[in-house]
C-alpha cells in the first residue's frame, strides 16, 4: 500500500475529527436551562434557611449542609479589596466573605515575548468580571436548627487590618489575617499563608466560641467559574488551543480522576454528589488549574452545581464541605485547607496533592504522551531550546524506525520499477478487475515484493503524531517557546514556513513515488493536490508539530531517496554479473 496514501486517509480523519470539535462548540443544542440542580442530598443554592441539613435522597448518599447566598446576582456590593503581592502572584481577597477573586500569574505572561512588546500582562487565572468570572470561595455554615441569619459564609463581611500585603524580600512566609464575629461573641478567623517561590495557598478558618452554647456546623470549600467566551468564528475556535481544550470541573477521588464539562453541569446523572477522602475539586483551563485540596485523611462531600442557569453567564459550581465541628463555648477549632493556584507543570504536581499530575489530561494517547515528554524534556535539558528538542526526537525515532522504514522504502523502489509491467497487466485484461488483480498478485509474489509494505511505519506513526499533538497542545513546557521564527511552538506557524516545507517535501515524495498505474482516476487526484492540503491543514496545527512532521519529512525523504537510488544500482548491476 502506498505510504503516502494511507497517511492522507488518517489525515482526513483527524481534520474531520478536530472540525468536529470546533463545530460541537459553536453549534451544539445547549443544556436545557433548569432552575437548580440541587437535589436532595446536596448543599442547595437557593435555599433561604441557611443551616438546614437535607435528609439523603439515597441510599449511600451523604447528608450536606445548605448554603445560603449562592445565588450569582444578589450578591452585596465588594466592602474592600485587599491586594496581595508574592514572588509569583499578585492576588486580590474581597472582604465580603474573605473571598480570593483575582489572581495574576506573574511568570506566565498571557502572550509571547516579542522585541514590541518585551512586558505582556501576566495570565490571568481569577478574575470578578462577570464574562470570564473565576472566583474561590470558602466558609463556615452552622448546622443547628435555631442558626442565626449571621453567618460566617462567603457572603459575611470580614476586616482585614491592611488593605495591601507584600512578601519582601528576603521574607519567606506571608500570612493574611481577616476576622469575622458577630454580637452573641462567635468570632472566626480566616488567615492565607503564602510562601515564596509557590503556587499553593494555605487557608486555616479559626472558630473561637465566646457565647454561652456549643457552636456546630461545617466548613467548606468552592470554585466557581462561568465558561469563558467564545473566540468568534468556527475557524477562530478551531485554531485556538484554549477552546479546543476541555473545560470544566475535575476531581479525584483517591483513586480515580474524573471530569465535568460545562455543558453537562445540568444533566442530573453527571452531576458530583459524593463522600471523598483524600481528594480535591478543582477548574480546569488550558496550562493552569485551580484546586481545593482538603485534609488528605479526611472525608469530604462533593458536590457540583450550576449557578443562575437562565443569565447570559451562567456560574458553575463545584464545592467539597467538610465533616461537622463543634465548639463549645470558651473553646477554639481551625479547619484547615489547601488552595492550588498556578500552571500545570508535569511531574511536579503529585508532590502537592496525590492525583493532581492528572490535570494535565492526554487522553487515550497518554501512554504515548508522558514518555514522549520525558524523552523531549531530557533534549531539552541538554540544547535549552524546545524547538531542537523536537529535532532531536525526530531523529531518535527515525534511528529506532530505521530498519522498518528501509523495508518499506525498498518496497516502495521495487513497485516503482514494476508500474510498466502493471500498466501493461491493465491493457491486456481491461475492464477485467478480477483478472487483473489476481495477475498483479502474481507478478508480486514472483518479483518478492510485498504491496502492503507501507502500512505498518504509517500504523506506527499515526500514534506518534497524536501523541506528539496532545504533548504540544497540554504541556505548559512548550506554551511561548520560541525558535528562529517561531515565537510560539505550540501554537500555528505564523509565517506558514513549515507548512510550506512539508508540501515541498510530500512533492519529492510524489516524484519518487509516481501514480500506480491501476490507481483509481479521483485517487490519483487526490494524490496530486495532497501537498496543497497539507499545506492548509498544517497551517493550524502547533508549530512543533509541524516542526516535527516537517524534519521527519526531509530525513525521511533522503532515506527514500538513497534507498530507490541504492534499488537502481543493484537492477543495473544483475545484467553484468549474469
């Protein structure tokens, strides 16, 4: 079988695979609207009587407090925010509910360094805006029937002595007190620890009981988040790695890591409502993640919800509450928990919390991915530059597929040398498919050449071009990487250099491997016009990949080329040595 051919086939299928992703996103029917997704059994968003526990609407399913004041538009009026500073984040914590609702990673610029613009603003993981609204919250409900309205929830104004923090220099640890109490003398307070050079946010809530009776109730955790905006057209979607990737909720059960997606928020058999130990619930955007990471020894309820279905910015919600506290009076308690904020860097998130490395979710092809990574982060170690790493890659694979590939370029020369004697098969036997292919079966059985030479090398590459794909499209390593030209491997070629150079090497390809002469007359024009379609279909794809296909290309079009020279020379010579 012709390599070239059955590669154009795979091709084929991953443009209408990827076409199709795009298509799903900007025409696909949306959830129908629903007015909570509260169900029995799980914290509900509407409810006006905070404090009240639901009765399990199942049997396994886990009591959870409601909470009030969830609704997305009623909300008071921010009383003060108070501006964070770290090494590597600047954060914003309104004190209406000691909330974090802005967050810059410092290191991550939203854009690539150019020579215009040397100082692009920093990614933005947590923003108040209400088109790309991205907020943590946490807070303490009370579980006894008599609570009083006043609660320490995330709607609760806290005060903070100073309206701005800094981590100097030479500081390693940061802690950022706010405090709530209200008039019978419960006073909670709720402190952020930040440490230099990291990404994870220690939150403690202090519960010191003045009054005269036992206080209970539980302390919980959420992230909510509406579905960022589409960037325009199918083509815009479709080019843009951010859209194509998954959004949505994620957690991980101490043993199994699952996902949400935004569109199936509202559909009652996907929504979360279980116990967890040693889990975490968190948000997932391209290269970065936003998580709530409870006590590893303690078990947790995990619920998702969708927040105001029917606005024009629906808010989804996942939330983990935690077991009850009880304070009695002249006694304090601390629930503590753990706030991740910042990149997806492979190999470095397991060591936060078990499970997190996850996030970074290659799919079905991760048995391919994660080793592909390691191999080009070990060339990366050595050159310093992603794009040579890539090189290297190519030229390790092709060192391993040498042997496989010379078999089948030398099956490719030999059909090359019998195309005048399979055009002369087609004249004697005409119109007679049957007879013809049972003659062509013969001439290559006789000649020793195996027609079905070119499908394994294509079989073994089309997993290595989507596992490369998924390695370029979710490794944060590669985000604004740049080589010669490129400012950014892992997003399109921006002057189509390397599409261009693919096509110029599928038309050596072509020449070294002409029309068969029984090819059908659309499939010889399919051939014909394959380079120009590579040339469209690469334009989109990351620059490494193309990068990649482009240097497999010309290595391995000099193979080809030295091995049909070197079938050439040997024909030559039989006639002599006879």
């Amino acid at each position: 079988m012709n390599q070239t051919r059955t590669f154009l086939l795979f091709a084929l299928l991953a443009v209408a695979y990827f076409l199709f992703l795009a298509w799903e996103k900007d025409y696909a029917p949306p959830p129908t609207p629903v007015a909570s997704t509260a169900t029995a059994g799980m914290p509900s968003a509407d409810a006006g009587v905070p404090g009240a526990i639901p009765a399990a609407a199942a049997s396994g399913s886990v009591p959870a407090p409601t909470i009030a004041g969830d609704t997305a538009a009623a909300a008071p009026a921010a009383a003060q925010l108070i501006t964070i500073d770290t090494d590597v984040l600047k954060l914003a914590v309104d004190t209406r509910g000691g909330s974090l609702v802005h967050a810059d990673l410092l290191a991550y610029p939203q854009a690539p360094r150019t020579h215009k613009a040397p100082n692009p603003p920093p990614t933005v993981l947590l923003s108040s805006d209400d088109a790309h609204y991205a907020v943590a919250q946490n807070g303490l409900v009370s579980s006894s029937d008599n609570a009083p309205a006043d609660q320490p929830n995330h709607q609760a104004l806290f005060h903070a002595e100073k309206t701005a923090y800094t981590l100097a220099d030479g500081q390693d640890e940061l802690k950022v007190d706010l405090t709530w109490q209200d008039a019978a003398g419960l006073k909670v307070t709720k402190t952020y620890t930040f440490k230099r050079g990291s990404y994870v946010i220690g939150v403690s809530q202090r519960i010191d009981n003045g009054t005269a009776a036992t206080w209970q109730g539980n302390a919980y955790q959420q992230l909510l988040r509406v579905e960022p905006p589409k960037a325009g057209s199918w083509l815009s979607n479709y080019t843009n790695p951010e859209t194509r990737s998954f959004q949505g909720a994620a957690w991980y059960t101490g043993e199994k890591f699952e996902k949400l997606p935004f569109k199936n928020f509202a559909e009652p058999k996907d929504q979360l409502n279980a116990s967890i130990k040693g889990g975490w619930a968190a948000m997932l955007k391209l290269y970065f993640v936003t998580a709530w990471i409870p006590p590893a020894d303690q078990t947790e309820h995990y619920v998702t919800q969708t927040l105001n279905p029917d606005s024009a910015h629906p808010r989804y919600l996942i939330r983990t509450v935690g077991p009850t506290l009880s304070v009695a009076p002249g006694q304090s308690v601390t629930s503590q928990s753990r706030l991740y904020v910042g990149p997806n860097v492979q190999g470095t998130l397991d060591a936060i919390a078990p499970g997190l490395d996850l996030t970074i979710d290659y799919g079905m092809f991760k048995i391919i991915a994660v080793p592909m990574h390691w191999v080009l982060s070990q060339f990366h170690a050595i050159t310093k530059n992603w794009g040579v790493a890539i090189i290297l890659l190519v030229l390790l694979i092709k060192g391993l597929s040498w042997k496989l590939t010379a078999m089948q370029y030398r099956s490719s020369a030999r059909m090359r040398k019998l195309q005048p004697r399979v055009q002369a098969l087609k004249e004697r036997y005409g119109d007679d498919k049957q007879k013809m292919q049972m003659a062509m079966m013969e001439l290559y059985k006789k000649e020793k050449v195996n027609p079905m030479g070119g499908c394994l090398p294509v079989l073994i590459t089309l997993p290595v071009f989507y596992g490369l794909f998924f390695v370029l499209e979710y490794s944060l390593e590669l985000r604004h990487a740049p080589f010669l030209w490129i400012p950014d491997l892992s997003a399109p070629d921006p002057f189509y250099i390397l599409p261009v150079i693919y096509a110029l090497v599928m038309l050596g390809t072509q020449w070294l491997n002409p029309v068969a002469a029984g090819m059908d007359p659309t499939q010889a024009k399919m051939m014909k016009v394959m380079p120009l379609l590579f040339t469209v279909m690469f334009a989109f794809f990351p620059a490494g990949l193309c990068l990649y296909y482009a240097v497999n290309g010309i290595v391995g079009l000099g193979q080809q080329w030295w091995i049909t020279h070197h079938v050439d020379r040997e024909d030559a010579a039989k006639p002599q040595a006879a």
